[in-house]
C-alpha cells in the first residue's frame, strides 16, 4: 500500500510516500533512495522523496525569452538535442572554448538535484560537477541545490534540460520561453533505459529485461508514467513556441530538423554552420568526445565496457533485439491503447 500524506505541491500535485513493502520489492533489482520515493497524483509521477524540496522553486522559475528548454522522457534523445541546439545557439563555428565541457557544465539539467539522494551514488566522486557548479555559480552553496542553481546562472541564451513534464512545470512556459521536445518509441526507450540502468552506479539494476519491462507499463521507474508525460508535450505541439520532433525523424534527415530549428529558433545559420551542427552533434562525433558526464565512477566499469553509457547504439530499432514474442505483444496492446487515446502514431 502507498501511504497518503497531507502535502500539497505548488502545481497541485497531492505527494504520497512509496510504502516500505514497495521499496522493499523494488529494492530487490535496483538501487534506491535515501529517503524513498514520491509518487504525485493525479498524474503519477514516480521520483526520489528529495523532489519535493525543489519542487516550488522549480514551478516558479522564472525562465526568459532567449531559453531553450529540452524536454524528454529519458533515453528519447536528450543529450544528442542538447548537443544539437547548444552548439546552433553557441557553437556554429566551432570555436567555442567550453565545447569539449561535459553537457551538464554548458546545458544544466533543471531537476537533477534530487537524484544526488541516490544510495548508488555514495562513495562515488562528483568532482567534476561541484568544479562546474563553482564556476557557474560562484558563492553560492551547494546544499541550495547545484543543478538548479546553475539552471539560475547559466549566461544567456541558456538551454535547459527538463525530464519533468509540463504538468510540475510553470503554466506559463511557453509565454515565456521555447520548448523543445524530443518524443521516441517506448519499446526503443525501455531498451536504452534498461541498459541505463545496468550500467549506473545510480541504478545498478540486476533483474531481468522483461521484468524491466513490467516496470516500466507498471510505472514503477523513476521519470515514468511515459504516456502523461507525451500527452502533455503532444497536446502544445502546435504552439508557435514549442517544436515537438520524434527521435526517429532526427535519425532519418536530421539536416531537415536543423534547418527547421534554425526557423524556430530565429538563428540564420548558414548552410556551412548547419553542417558544423550536425557533424558536431553527430552520434560518432559525439560518442567519440566521451560521455556527456565526466564523473565516470557513476559507471559500473565492467558493464560499461560491455554496455555502453550515453552513446550506446543510437539507432532506431534496437527493439527487435530484445522482445520475445510474448513480450512484444503486452506492450504493442499497451502502446496501442495509449497512443490512440493521445492520437500520436510514432514514425
Ligand atoms: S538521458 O540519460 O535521458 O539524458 O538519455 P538521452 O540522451 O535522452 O538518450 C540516450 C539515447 O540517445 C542516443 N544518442 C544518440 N542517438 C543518435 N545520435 C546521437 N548523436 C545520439 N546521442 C545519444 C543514445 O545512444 C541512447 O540511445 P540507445 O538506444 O541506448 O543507444
């Protein structure tokens, strides 16, 4: 059973702590939190305890006109479109001296604060972030939240990235700033997710793939439900200040993409600083510049050797090679209902 409290977030969200017995059977395969987790309802979303302490300051952040703000659910592309806007927006050339920084030093993440509460990460260096931390925000504190208060400081234009969906977000977002989201075939997240969640420290995730899978319908994984959170992004699509794009469209023409971000974004880039993006944001060029985080103790050496990290495959289709038949079913049936009640058809 998951226990009712009385709190009540800024968005409305009514918090219930995660029981004992549902920590204790998750616990099983997977690593935890400190202090538990959180599931916010009506929606459901499913985060460490520590999000409550950052949630009104992340409701009320004041974002500008000149942000971009890179909303995913994990493993839909993020890194690759943070990579892509950061260098139209500060790298065209090439010539940028913070370029070969790790992405949370040039792109901070709006709610990562509360992962640092994850049992998998003690013991495990976070140098490279507090260093980062510091010299975006000199004299502020730590325990005031890194990731947050870099979001706060970062110079202009910034580019933000949000796995928090519109719902524990301002409403008024999109008069405020741009939004960019990336949306990806569930069946190609829960496999990069899955071997996300082997191969970090954070997660150190032991069970099985189709066990993975049950969670991820179940809802029991961080960041989830999935469907809520592209229903929310589906339903703005249309604003003048929101690009809603799918991973696989990316895949197939990504210069066409860059051109249209370029419209959204109001850039006139030219055709040869288009052709910087994408080499730039390229997946080779990316995997061979190293892992978007430089604390590399985060990794399970063994399993990342194995695995990969953040540049696994980077391909559309990874799917087929990891559902059994009966597997594939359950979750096409689920796709099916959901997608249909959104209207979206995945590419
Ligand atoms: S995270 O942790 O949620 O921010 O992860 P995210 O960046 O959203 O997703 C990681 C997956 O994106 C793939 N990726 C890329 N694909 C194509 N091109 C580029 N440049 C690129 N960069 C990252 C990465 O390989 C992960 O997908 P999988 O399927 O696991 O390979």
């Amino acid at each position: 059973m998951e226990q009712m409290s009385s709190t009540r977030l800024a968005s409305g969200h009514e918090v219930v702590h995660m029981s004992e017995e549902w920590l204790a059977r998750m616990g099983q395969d997977q690593t935890l939190y400190n202090n538990g987790m959180v599931r916010l309802l009506p929606d459901g979303w499913l985060y460490p305890t520590l999000f409550t302490e950052y949630a009104e300051r992340i409701y009320n952040f004041k974002f500008r006109s000149s942000d971009v703000v890179v909303m995913t659910m994990p493993k839909s592309g993020t890194t690759w479109m943070q990579e892509v806007v950061w260098t139209m927006l500060h790298n065209p050339d090439l010539n940028h001296p913070l370029a070969g920084e790790p992405i949370y030093h040039r792109s901070p993440e709006i709610d990562l604060d509360m992962i640092l509460d994850g049992k998998g990460l003690e013991g495990v260096s976070i140098d490279h972030f507090i260093k980062a931390f510091h010299e975006v925000c000199p004299g502020r504190k730590i325990e005031d939240g890194m990731a947050f208060q870099m979001c706060e400081l970062m110079p202009d234009p910034r580019v933000m990235k949000s796995h928090l969906p519109f719902a524990l977000l301002t409403p008024h977002i999109l008069e405020q700033t741009k939004v960019i989201y990336v949306a990806r075939s569930p069946k190609d997240v829960v496999v990069s997710y899955y071997y996300f969640f082997r191969v970090m420290k954070l997660f150190t995730y032991t069970g099985t793939f189709e066990s993975f899978v049950k969670h991820f319908m179940n809802n029991d994984l961080i960041y989830t439900p999935y469907w809520p959170h592209v229903k929310q992004a589906w339903q703005r699509r249309d604003h003048p200040n929101m690009y809603f794009v799918f991973y696989e469209e990316m895949k197939s023409d990504i210069m066409t993409q860059l051109r249209r971000l370029n419209d959204f974004l109001g850039l006139n880039l030219t055709q040869k600083q288009l052709d910087n993006v994408a080499h730039q944001s390229s997946f080779n060029s990316m995997k061979e510049r190293g892992e978007p985080i430089k604390d590399m103790e985060a990794f399970i050496p063994d399993k990342h050797k194995k695995f990969g990290g953040y540049f696994r495959k980077g391909i559309v289709g990874d799917w087929k090679n990891h559902f059994t038949p009966e597997l594939e079913q359950e979750m096409n049936q689920w796709i099916e209902k959901h997608a249909s009640e959104i209207g979206i058809t995945f590419k």
